[in-house]
C-alpha cells in the first residue's frame, strides 16, 4: 500500500524540519527519492505496519496550484491565514488537510505574544488539529551581543490555545521545548512541560490515523502548567492565579467566576500616535462604567458585566450623540472590548495586532459579546472605504481581516475620520471560494534557488561541507552554525540583520572542510540577476567577521538533538577563510558576467530550471584567483543526491 502526502510549507527549510519531527515520531529515517527534484523532492517512509508513505515537499505556499485557505474556510474558518506547515494527503484529484504546523521559534513575549493567534483561531474554527512550537530559555542578545534579561509572555497568551481547543472541541496546542542558548537552569525549571517527544508521536498518529487523545491530553496538561507557572512567576498581582486557571476551564460560565477574581480595569494609555478627541473619552467611559480587568490587568481587553452596560449606554450617547448606533448594549450578554491601535503612525499596519482581536476571541468564548475599539491612525481613504464596504477590506487587508472575523461589533475611532461601528452580523462571514484543483500552475521563485543550495549541500549527509544557515524567504534568524575539528556544533544565536552599516547576513553559510583547510561560504540568493544587491560579496564576509569574532551561544555533539551551554574555557578558532558567493535563477549567460560586476562576489552560481522536467543545471563563475572555489562546488553538486548537470 502507497499512500501519498504533501508537506506545503513556507519554506524548504519548514518543510525539512517537519519530515525530521515525523521521522522522529514514527521512528524511521525518510529517504530521499534521487529522481526527485531538489526544488521538488520526495522522502519516502517504509512503515512495518501502513505501507510505503511518500512525503512532497512543496515550498512557498500559493505557488503550486492548492488552495489550501479555501479548504480552511470552508470548513468555517473566518480568518484566512495559513501555517508554516500544512499537511495533507493524496485522495486521486482531492487533498486532505491533516494537520498545521507552526515553527515560531523564541517563545515570543510583549505584543508578540499573540501574532499567530489569528491562525490558531483559523485552525480551531475549522476543527483541523494545530500545533505551535516555541523555544523556552532563549537568550536576547544586544547590538553587542551581551545577554539581555529574559522575557516571558503574559499567561493569557498560552491559555488562550486551551480555551478555545475546549470551547471549540479541537486541537490547537502549543509546544516547548529548550532553545539551543537556555541554561541547565532553564532547562531543569522548566522541563515538566517541554513536549517534543509528545509532539512527534502526535503527529505520527495523525498521519496513521490512531487514536491519540492520551498524547493530546498530555500536551494540554503541560501546557497548563506553564500557564501556572507563568502566572505565579508575575512580579506584578496582575493575572489569574495557579488554580484559577484550571477553574477557569471548567467553568460552566467564565464570566460569572472572573466577577470575584477581577480587579477594576484600568486603560494604559500610549502617546506614541495620534488619538482622535473622543478616543479617550470612550476609553474613560468604559473605565468608568464598571470595566473588569480581564483574566490579566496588563491586557489592552477589558470586559464589562452585562448588568453595567446600561451605564456605558448612557456614557457614549453623550460621547457620539445620536449619530452611532448602541443598541447591541441593551442585550443580555457580558461585553468584552478590545483596544486595538492596528496602526503605526505613519498609518501602516501593525502586524503584531492582527493577533488581539482573535486572543480575546479565544478567551471570551462565544458567550459574550466582543467589541473592539480600533483607535490608530490609519490612512482616511482605507477608513473611508471600511465604512462604506467593510466587506471588501476584509477580503484586501489582513489585520481589518482578523478584527471582523473576531468581533461581533467594531467600533472605528480614528483622529483620520470621523467615528462609525461596524454591526459584524451585517456581513456575510463566509468569505470561502471553491478549492482549486492540484494543477500545473508552478512558477519559479527565490524559494527554489534557495532549495536547491540547500539540498544540494545537505543530500547526503557528507563529512566535507556542513551548512552552517540556510535562510529562506520566510525563514528566521534563529542562528549560524559551525563544525568543529572535534566534531561539535557550535552556534551563534539571535542574529541581527546586520551588524554594522556595511554588513549584510547570508542566505546561506556552507562550511568547506578539507583535509588541511577550512573555509566558510556566505551566500546571497535571488530569483534574477536584476534583483542582487551592488557589492554584497564583501558585504556578507564583513557579516561573518563581526559575527565570528563574539563567542557563540550553544554547542552540541554532531547529530545530538540536546544543546549544552559555551564551557567557560571554550576557544573560537580563526584558522579559517571566508568567501561569498550570489545565487540566482540564470536565464541568458550574459547574466553571469552582469551579477559578478554587480554583487563582486568570490563565486556567481547561476540556476537554471526546466520545470517542465523537473530538472535543474548550474552555471558557475569564479573570480580571478578564486577558480579553486568553482571547482569545489563542482564537487559539492557531484558529491549530492541529485544529478544535476554543470554548464561549461
């Protein structure tokens, strides 16, 4: 038996660490189909029990003809966003979603602590399991690498994924596990809710479709620890408390338990864009109307009893007059508000906000009412065309998106335009279109050429070349790695995107290793030639050497999952060279010439595809004096998986 599945991701880099948690999880090593393409390539597992389980690995989502938002929304999601990760398997012309992944890294704190809210909402609407991976124990680093004081986020933020899983009868989890530079201190404290293991067992069971409820169960409990964990660990009395928690999942009405555990709320206000006159006032009369604190008092969410509403009734009639429209206050449910700034001030979104409205979503539940207060100053022609057809920007503007889909009433405050409310029950919430057929719809992009370097350095594993970062469109800065002579991993974490005015991070570090010397390869991809920066070759040596000249954070033995802490007599070696290289989708050979004049790089890779065929060759150019570093990456493309052609 063949059952065939799809890995869309993000990135190649995504993908590739979702077939490395399932060969964790079904306890088998995936091989790589060789006639495969590495732009394209297949793993295949040999399961003792379900078969032979082929995964394709398609990154970039939108580009391979599936539609997968559609599969969301018409499974009643409101909120069109997609994963990192989506797995799916073949059934003849139809895809089956699985399940969705998401890789966030750092366990985020501060507003970003609810950025990917909104697609965990999309994924517990539409009842298709969801997992986030977060990193505990991170250090933030400053522009001089120094550690900085660790931050954790607000309670709220992880306890939302539980309510909602119970309020909406799915699975939608966090997942921790240490990040590479955490302390054995962190690691000690915090180890009764890492779920690595748990995790990959998951999802293994969702790809074999056995039961996995006593793993699900699992998870929630760790995570619910560290809800506790996180809520007793606040120096501020500021949110629910260790057994609340708990009692706040259990109970029948959430509402009427917060009435002795709140505290009167009061609004943090910010000056860091422009309010309109009566933004304050409205912010005031909530406040003054008998507004709770809600589950955490540093949360821009407040609610308000539904036996206090009449009194902010009769505040914002003095507010707005008789020009808007509050009759939702008259009606027997408690209110939750949202204060949502949603712009910067230069009237851009604020991509972190696109996540509160759906928060206080996950933690009101669909027992209440939920306003939100949208206030920044967001550009008069977008307001404008909100008040006049919300339904249209919901479908052009992601951030108004996720406020609509979440809210049951908007109230517009903007110093931009004049005051208006948007009654959410006046649209039509579903938004879904008709899936798309898989099809021949491909198109070449930057994803590809980065997937290529990548698989071409990493299939198969060789003792001579180690890639150190690979850094996709998509990708993250979570570090770059180096081999050492005792065979180590030694990595630097938290990169900046540059590290002085004349700096540039790779795309990718493939380290050199031979048998008297060591260099490192930085490189720059792009889709076309056009596209590479002037003079990035020395830009990204200059990018290793600042880097290469602090200590890094973390090392581990070679193919050890577990990092360790730097020993405090650990010693960088320099005896190594650095040289930079532009990659880019050749598509005439004059190209060559064109991008080493421009990005005056050490070695200029041309790829070229034929997608027709699934196929790719190579042309490569080195510097005057560098021709060793053309024949070397001769070897490298000879030495892979693969068997892609080198044009002379």
């Amino acid at each position: 038996m063949v059952r065939i599945f799809r890995v869309h991701g993000d990135n190649v880099v995504e993908c590739e660490r979702t077939i490395k948690l399932l060969e964790k999880g079904l306890g088998i090593k995936g091989s790589l189909d060789q006639s495969s393409s590495p732009f394209h390539p297949v793993f295949t597992f040999a399961h003792p029990k379900s078969g032979i389980l082929k995964f394709e690995l398609l990154p970039g989502h939108g580009r391979w003809g599936v539609d997968l938002v559609s599969s969301f929304t018409s499974k009643g999601s409101l909120i069109r966003e997609n994963a990192d990760a989506v797995i799916t398997e073949i059934h003849g012309e139809s895809e089956e979603v699985l399940f969705g992944l998401e890789y966030c890294g750092a366990l985020p704190a501060g507003n970003q602590a609810w950025q990917r809210h909104g697609r965990a909402l999309s994924f517990a609407q539409s009842k298709t399991p969801y997992l986030i991976f977060n990193d505990v124990g991170g250090a933030e680093l400053d522009a001089n690498r120094e550690v900085k004081a660790s931050r954790y986020p607000n309670p709220s933020a992880p306890f939302a994924f539980l309510q909602v899983s119970r309020d909406l009868e799915s699975l939608v989890l966090p997942i921790y596990e240490p990040s590479a530079s955490a302390t054995e201190q962190t690691r000690k404290e915090f180890s009764n809710i890492f779920g690595l293991d748990d995790a990959t067992k998951l999802m293994a069971a969702l790809i074999l479709k056995i039961d996995y409820k006593p793993i699900s169960d699992s998870l929630y409990e760790k995570t619910l620890k560290l809800v506790e964990k996180l809520g007793d660990s606040r120096v501020k009395n500021d949110s629910l408390k260790k057994n609340d928690w708990r009692e706040m999942l259990a109970a029948k009405d959430r509402f009427d338990l917060l009435q002795n555990k709140s505290v009167p709320y009061v609004r943090r206000s910010s000056e860091k864009v422009t309010a309109s006159s009566t933004a304050a006032k409205f912010a005031s009369a909530v406040t003054d109307s008998g507004a709770k604190s809600f589950i955490s008092s540093t949360l821009p969410i407040t609610w308000v009893p539904k036996s206090e509403k009449p009194r902010l009734l009769k505040s914002l009639s003095k507010i707005y007059g008789n020009s808007l429209d509050f009759s939702f206050l008259r009606n027997d449910r408690d209110l939750v508000i949202t204060f949502v700034t949603g712009f910067k001030p230069r009237g851009d979104d604020s991509r972190p906000d696109r996540g509160l409205t759906p928060l206080a979503r996950m933690l009101a539940g669909p027992d209440a009412d939920l306003l939100t207060f949208l206030w920044g100053p967001a550009k008069k022609p977008m307001l404008e065309k909100l008040k006049d057809d919300a339904k249209s920007v919901t479908a052009s503007n992601g951030l108004i998106e996720a406020i609509v889909a979440s809210s049951d009433y908007v109230l517009v405050d903007s110093a931009n335009h004049s005051p208006f409310v948007i009654d959410v029950a006046t649209l039509t919430k579903d938004r879904s279109t008709p899936k798309k057929k898989s099809g021949n719809k491909f198109t070449v992009g930057e994803h590809d050429v980065d997937s290529v370097l990548h698989f071409l350095t990493t299939q198969p594993n060789r003792d001579t070349y180690f890639e150190g970062l690979c850094n996709p469109p998509g990708g993250d800065w979570s570090g770059i790695s180096a081999k050492t002579p005792d065979n180590r991993e030694i990595r630097w974490t938290s990169l900046p995107r540059v590290s002085s005015s004349s700096a540039k991070r790779p795309d990718h570090v493939i380290q050199v290793i031979g048998e008297s010397s060591i260099y490192f390869l930085a490189i720059e991809s792009k889709l076309n030639a056009a596209d590479m920066d002037d003079n990035v070759g020395p830009d990204l040596k200059r990018y290793l050497i600042e880097l290469m000249r602090s200590l890094p954070n973390a090392i581990r033995k070679i193919g050890d999952e577990n990092w360790q802490s730097l020993p405090a007599d650990f010693v960088v070696s320099n005896d190594y060279e650095l040289y930079s290289a532009a990659a880019f989708r050749i598509l005439k050979e004059s190209e060559m010439n064109e991008v080493y004049s421009k990005s005056q790089a050490d070695l200029v890779i041309g790829v070229r595809f034929d997608v027709e065929n699934s196929g790719i060759s190579i042309n490569l150019l080195a510097a005057p004096g560098k021709e060793f570093l053309k024949t070397e990456f001769q070897n490298l493309i000879s030495s892979s998986a693969f068997g892609v052609e080198v044009q002379e």
